[in-house]
C-alpha cells in the first residue's frame, strides 16, 4: 500500500512539471543540432537556434554565399530562457554600440579585446549591468538574456567581428564561446 501511495504521488508531481521547463514556445531551431552546449559567457546549457552562416531562417535577404536563396547569419543565436545570466569570462572593454542596428535589440553589448583583437556583439539583452567606457573582468556579471528585438523567443546571438570592423568582418564566434557539449 505504502509503495502504491508513493508511486502516485510521483506520477501527479510529474505530471504538474512542464516537459520542457524553461521552453519558450516562440522558439525556432534552424540546425539539426540538438546539442546543450555550456559556456564560460552564460549560466546553464542551452541549443543553439541559428548558427554561423547560410541558414533558412526567414529573417535573412538571400546571400550570394549560399545555395537555395537562403540568408546567411553573421552570429550565433542561442536559445535560453529569459533571464539567464551572462558573465565575461575575459578581459574587455564596453564601447559604444551606436553602429548596431534595432536587429540586435534596444541593449546590444560592443565589448572589445585588444590583446587578443577582437570585438564581440551580444545581442537581445534584458538587464545590462555594465556602460560604455566599463572595464570588464573575468567571472563578472554583465547582462541577462532576453526577447528584446527578437521575434523567436530569448535567447543571446553572439557575433564576433575585427576590432573596429563592420558586420562584414563578421568570423565564428563558436571558439570564443568555448562552447562544450553538456557530458
């Protein structure tokens, strides 16, 4: 009797918990990727939605780059629930995110690194905890993921470019992530 009791009261505590807690519904997945990838950038692990590249994703003009009139994707777009935190895992500075277009939300992060000669854009952010002209460390918090300007859900698109350089100095960012698949 006992084990009957506890076996249904596991069944009606399963069934009251989301299939896919955290899910956004508006979520769109252009990859056959069903990897949760971690990440020294962002709390948890996650899918990516929209990877680097010629992509199907309607969002895009048609790029002479790719096959079947299909966009290409200068970033990574990576689904997760809104909210989640971002952290910096090097050394960097905030500039001025006045080229950035609205496709990036109203709070697109600019941080760029010197040494290693890179400029890194965050886009679709919540909170932002850091300014223009703010140095950042390692392990520190910089912003939340968020809908903000993205017609697919939360999620954070990350896009690497050269230090100063414009969308068409756009390279993957997936080794800047140091994006591991979750054991």
């Amino acid at each position: 009797m006992k084990r009957l009791l506890v076996l249904l009261l596991t069944v009606a505590l399963v069934g009251l918990l989301p299939s896919s807690a955290g899910a956004d519904p508006r979520w769109r997945f252009y990859t056959k990727d069903k990897t949760h990838y971690t990440s020294p950038w962002y709390a948890g692990a996650h899918r990516i939605m929209v990877p680097f590249g010629c992509t199907r994703a309607p969002y895009y003009s048609p790029d002479p780059r790719c096959r079947h009139e299909h966009g290409f994707h200068h970033g990574i777009d990576i689904a997760m629930k809104c909210g989640t935190k971002l952290y910096s895992p090097r050394l960097g500075w905030v500039v001025s995110n006045d080229s950035l277009g609205p496709a990036y939300g109203d709070n697109p992060l600019l941080i760029r690194n010197y040494r290693i000669g890179y400029d890194l854009v965050i886009g679709h952010t919540r909170k932002v905890f850091v300014e223009e002209g703010d140095r950042i460390k390692p392990g520190m918090l910089i912003a939340k993921a968020s809908d903000n300007g993205a017609p697919d859900g939360c999620h954070l698109h990350f896009e690497r470019r050269a230090v100063g350089g414009g969308l068409d100095t756009a390279t993957k960012p997936r080794k800047l992530l140091a994006l591991a698949a979750e054991e």
